[in-house]
C-alpha cells in the first residue's frame, strides 16, 4: 500500500469539505424561506442547526460536536475508489473533482440526521452528543416536523448533482437507491421497536434487523459514491458489499462496547446497555445458550420495571461470561471484518494515488474495528 492510514486521518481528510457542503445546503435553502414571506420561520430551521450543532437552544453559534460523518465520507471515499470519473486524475492536487459527489454525500448525512432526530423520539433519549435532544427542548411534535424537513431537504439537495455535471440517468438512479434504502431503514426501525416487547428474538432475527436499520445507509453511501465514479458493475457491487459488511461490523462493536466499553471509549458507560436494558447481541445470544435458570434470570431482569441494580448487571455479565458471549461477538466482529478485507482485495483503484489513498482510508476503517474492539 502506497499511502498508510490512521481512523483518524481517514476521517477528517474529507471532513472540512463535506461540513462546508452540509452547512451551504442548509444555510441556503433556510435563508430563501427566512426571507421569503411574513412569518418568522428562522426558528424552524434553527431547530436543524441545533441538532447539526451549530447553535445553542437560543440559536447562538456554538461548536458542537458534529459527529464522525461516518457516511458521507464513505461515499466520497468510494468515489475516489471507482475512479472519481477521471476528475481525479485531471486535479490530483486539488479537491474540485469530489464537486460531482458531494451533494449526494450531503444528501446521505441529512438522511441520517433525520433518522436520528426521529429515533431520540422514539426511544426517549434525553441527550445526544452531551446535549439536551431536539425534542426535550422543543417538545415532539415539533422535532417530528424538523427531522421531516431535514428528510425533505436531503433528496433536494441531492438532484444538485444535475448542476455538476451528473446525467439525468444516474442522478435518477442516486433517487431511487436512497429512497429504497430509506424504506428499508424504516423496516428496520420498525423491527427494533417491536423487538423491545418480545421475548423470543433470536440472534439471526437481530442480524437481519441491523443489517436493515444500520448497515443500509452505508450501504446506500457507498453505492452512490461508486456509481458517481465508474460505469463498471462490477466495482460498484464490491464497494456496495463492502459498505453493507462494514456497517454491520459498527453496529456490532457498538454491542461490545455498550457492555465492556473501557474508560478509552468516549461517549460509552460500561454496561450502559445492560442498565437501559437494550436487546443487544450479547444477550440475545446469551439467551439462546445459557441454561434455563440463567435464561430465566436474564428474562426476569430484563422484563422487570424497576431500574437494574449493579448487583443485576453482575450477574447478567456473570451469564455472558458462563455463555461466552463477548467472545461469540468478537468472532462474528472478526467475520464481518474478515469480509471486508477480501472485498476491498477485490477492488481495483482506478485514478492512480487518490484512489489507492482512499483504498488505504478504507482499509483503516476495518483496522479500527478489528483493533479496537474489546
């Protein structure tokens, strides 16, 4: 590999450009509508840049965390993969050649913001990245109608790849793959609510709904990203196949470290998800092996009203370690990021070093799940 790479690096790389295009798309359209009629609609769209974290709850600026981007940088990443259309090969030294992909990265990140504003409603979170929730300040119904807007607003600014220079076709196809993947991460949302009140979830039942619910939008991500640098099939498969596995792999760290998150992991309370009592892999898997007396337990924690007590939490890790859950995690951790090696191996970069640079991106992606995970 030519050009090493660091999770770090491979993260911010993009980051100033896709939050320079993410704050223009949104600054834009709230400024037409502000100023557009008699009533005073900055409030609305102030609701927005809260939750993106560019003001407080008095519409003040503030700098707050705006997330990794995970998915918007996976799409340009891909991009710069498949070939980035030849641009990339006229400008090296420049970042104009991702102009043509980054209003369907925007598109993908306003996507996701959406699903989150309406998945603290849904779960009744408080906080989000150490600040108060949209809706815990302004109330649901309007939370529901700002993260509907955001919706809106993402498949706008996605046909803004029309004035880049993208074909009426392709733009067509970037439509129809982001609103399959949004319905399909509505399934998901779907099946992650209705799990909390049964018993009988099993563990493939659990794969299929984070493979819906999570891994989709990279998915999607990385498929519009490869379809906006190549006509070839088959690259554009691979990199679709690479964004499903990895974000299984995500959701599935994010299972470990929501039991054994160590004091490193910002933003984890260890067993944090025992205490919320989140049906997460490691229980679903503990419930399928243990003994019935241990089953029982789990189910008697887990099903009660009142709060878990830390003696709980002890004797529901004590299951995990009887059922050697943590470590079955890890396996399917390691399968899943085994995976996404070989179909990285498979794919040819195309627009010589930036191409070979985002494959190393990439590949430090599934390093830092396979080093970090505990």
């Amino acid at each position: 590999m030519a050009f090493s790479s660091t999770i770090d690096s491979a993260l911010s790389r993009h980051q100033k450009t896709i939050n320079s295009a993410i704050r223009h798309a949104v600054m834009k359209v709230s400024k037409a509508e502000t100023h557009s009629g008699v009533v005073n609609l900055q409030p609305y769209y102030g609701q927005m840049q809260y939750h993106l974290g560019w003001v407080d709850e008095h519409f003040s600026p503030a700098a707050s965390n705006p997330g990794k981007l995970l998915r918007p940088t996976l799409l340009l990443l891909s991009y710069e993969v498949a070939g980035a259309w030849g641009l990339a090969e006229e400008k090296p030294c420049r970042s104009d050649y991702l102009r043509r992909a980054l209003p369907a990265a925007v598109s993908v990140e306003l996507t996701h913001n959406f699903t989150l504003i309406h998945d603290d409603i849904e779960d009744g979170d408080v906080e989000r990245r150490h600040r108060p929730t949209l809706w815990k300040i302004w109330g649901i119904p309007q939370s529901i109608n700002a993260g509907d807007g955001l919706f809106a607003l993402s498949r706008l600014v996605l046909w803004e790849v029309l004035d880049e220079g993208v074909e009426g076709t392709i733009a067509a196809r970037l439509g129809r793959i982001l609103d399959h993947s949004c319905l399909t991460l509505s399934e998901g949302q779907y099946l992650d609510i209705s799990f909390e009140q049964r018993d009988d979830i099993s563990v493939s039942m659990y794969l299929d709904m984070i493979s819906r619910k999570t891994a989709v939008l990279m998915s999607c991500a990385t498929e519009m990203g490869a379809i906006l640098g190549t006509r070839d099939q088959e690259t554009i498969d691979r990199l679709r196949s690479f964004g499903s596995t990895i974000g299984i792999a995500f959701q599935i760290r994010d299972d470990l470290l929501g039991v054994w998150a160590t004091k490193a992991e910002l933003g984890k309370t260890q067993a944090g998800d025992i205490y919320r009592r989140k049906k997460s892999l490691p229980v679903l898997y503990a419930l399928e092996h243990a003994d019935i007396g241990d089953q029982q337990l789990l189910r008697n924690i887990y099903q009660q009203d009142l709060p878990i007590t830390s003696k709980e939490v002890d004797d529901v890790l004590a299951v995990f370690t009887r059922t050697r859950a943590r470590e079955y995690c890890c396996t399917v951790l390691a399968r899943q990021c085994q995976r996404a090696r070989q179909v990285l191996s498979e794919v040819q970069p195309n627009a010589g070093p930036i191409s070979v640079h985002a494959l190393g991106d990439m590949e430090a992606l599934v390093h830092f799940l396979e080093d970090t995970s505990p």
